[in-house]
C-alpha cells in the first residue's frame, strides 16, 4: 500500500510543481498591491493549480505513450520514472488518477469561480483544454509544434490572471505584463527537452519547434528567450511597472549564463530539469522583490 502510494506520488511530477505555485503566488502578489491577501482562498488556489498541474502531466505521460511516442528507449524514460513504461501503472489505472485529480480540479475551480469570480471559470475552461488537448488528440497541440505557446500561456497569463482574480475578482494588466518573463522561461523548459529529443522526436513523426529550426538555431532562439525575459524585466522596471526590487531577477544572471554555455557544448540529458531550476530561482527572486517592497518601498 505505501509504495502504491508512492508510485501515485512520483506519477504526479511533483518536482514540477514549483513552477504552478511561483505563478500564483505572483499574481496573488500583485494583487497584495490593491488590497489584502486572503489566505483561504490563496490556500485553496495552491491545491487546486497543484492538481491541475499533477493532471496535466498524467495526461501528457497517459497519451504520449497511447500514442506510441514514449517508448523504452526515449531519453524521458532515461532520467525519471515514466508511470506506465515503469510498469508502475496500467494505461487504465494511470487514466483513472488523472479523472480523479481532473474532477477535484474541476470541484475546486467551481468553488473558485462561484465564491470569487466567474472569471476563474473561464480561464480554467482555456486552462483545462489546453492541458487536455495538449496530447490528446485530435488536437495534439504538443506534436504539432505547439507545446511551447500552450506552456507560456498556461503558466503565464492565465496562472497569473487567475490568482489575481480570486483575490480581487478583476483582471490586472500588471499581473498580465509580468506573466509574461516568467511565462517565457516556462516555456524553455519544454524547448530545452525537445532540442534534446530533436533526432528521437523526428523518428517518432512528431513536430516541434526544436525539429523546424533545426539544434543549432533552436539553440540560439532558446538562448534569445533566456536573454529577453531579463532584459523585459530591466524594462519593466524602467517604466515603473515593477519596483526597482524587481533587478533582484539578475542575481540568477549567472546561472542562466552558466546554463547557456553548457547548452553550446553539449544538450544534457536532464536538460528540461536544468533550465526548470533556472526558471525556479527566478520565480523565487521575484516573488522575494514583491515581499521586500511591501517591508521597504523604492
């Protein structure tokens, strides 16, 4: 029973689920700015993002292998338990958790919206599509060079606007602007996995960006991205969007430069993983200004 358990746990990804709640912690920030924070209902943002993020991966684990394109030999099934090739779980069994985490998603996004604001149903209504279709056919947004935009919408504007809504039942231009850098590197995760998978991907007829631009250009666009979400910061600062606290994100500078370097040489194999912890420590610094000019305005 506990390594049933377990094995629930790992099928989640939890080690992801940082991204999930720097998002919302951001927009439940911004939102700090006009008004108090109530705690309950940021409390019961967490859980549910945390579901429906652990959702999204299931799905994503369920379908790319129903659809063939995990396989023993792909590089995910190399670096971290892939739930069904594992033999952790049966294709049923490992559909069966992800309806359940669906439904309790689901539930907490009604409380959400009729408690708050019904703009959190409609943004969990583009949330969930997007999450569900992001391999399930016959959209299959992820195999058609899709991923990317999906992920940076996902955990960029609508994460963002959504917190923002509970707490104040508006949307915020603000929190809408600053989605955006965050959202960016998000998306980098997954351009980083697929510059790694480009010749693995290729066999299997899929599209990605990565496989369009080729390794040598999408490396250059993904060290672009990288290089655009500081300097966006930079001039969101300018314009007094954000407070000078926000050059905090530049102490992870050298950590994204140290990460561009390597990429140069050589992919790495955790390459996903890699730039998921350049994307944490920038999350982290933000979340960090937004705190400090609360205690101590510029």
């Amino acid at each position: 029973m506990k390594q049933r358990l377990k094995n629930h746990f790992i099928a989640t990804r939890p080690w992801s689920f940082t991204m999930s709640l720097i998002s919302v912690s951001i927009g439940t920030l911004i939102a700090a700015e006009e008004g108090p924070i109530l705690w309950g209902w940021y409390l019961l943002v967490c859980i549910g993002i945390v579901c429906f993020h652990a959702t999204a991966n299931i799905y994503n684990d369920y379908f790319d292998t129903r659809y063939q394109v995990d396989q023993p030999d792909s590089p995910t099934a190399r670096y971290r338990p892939q739930p069904i090739l594992a033999g952790m779980f049966t294709p049923g069994q490992l559909l069966t958790q992800a309806i359940v985490l669906n439904v309790i998603t689901v539930l907490i996004g009604l409380i959400l919206s009729f408690g708050r604001s019904m703009l959190v149903f409609w943004i969990g209504v583009i949330g969930f599509l997007a999450c569900l279709f992001y391999t399930a056919g016959p959209v299959k947004f992820k195999y058609k060079a899709w991923g990317e935009f999906f992920v940076f919408l996902m955990w960029g504007p609508l994460m963002f606007e959504g917190a923002f809504a509970v707490q104040r039942q508006a949307l915020s231009l603000k929190a809408f602007y600053l989605s955006i850098p965050f959202g960016i590197l998000v998306g980098m995760v997954l351009l980083a996995n697929n510059i790694r998978d480009i010749a693995y991907d290729s066999r299997q007829g899929i599209k990605t960006i990565a496989i369009l631009f080729g390794s040598r250009r999408s490396i250059f666009l993904y060290a672009g991205f990288i290089l655009a979400a500081y300097l966006y910061v930079i001039g969101m600062v300018l314009v007094e969007i954000l407070s000078p606290w926000g050059l905090l994100v530049l102490l992870s500078l050298p950590k994204a430069i140290s990460l561009l370097k390597g990429f140069m040489k050589e992919i790495p194999e955790a390459a996903d993983a890699i730039t998921a912890q350049l994307n944490t420590f920038f999350g982290l610094l933000l979340i960090l200004s937004f705190v400090l000019n609360r205690m101590i305005p510029l």
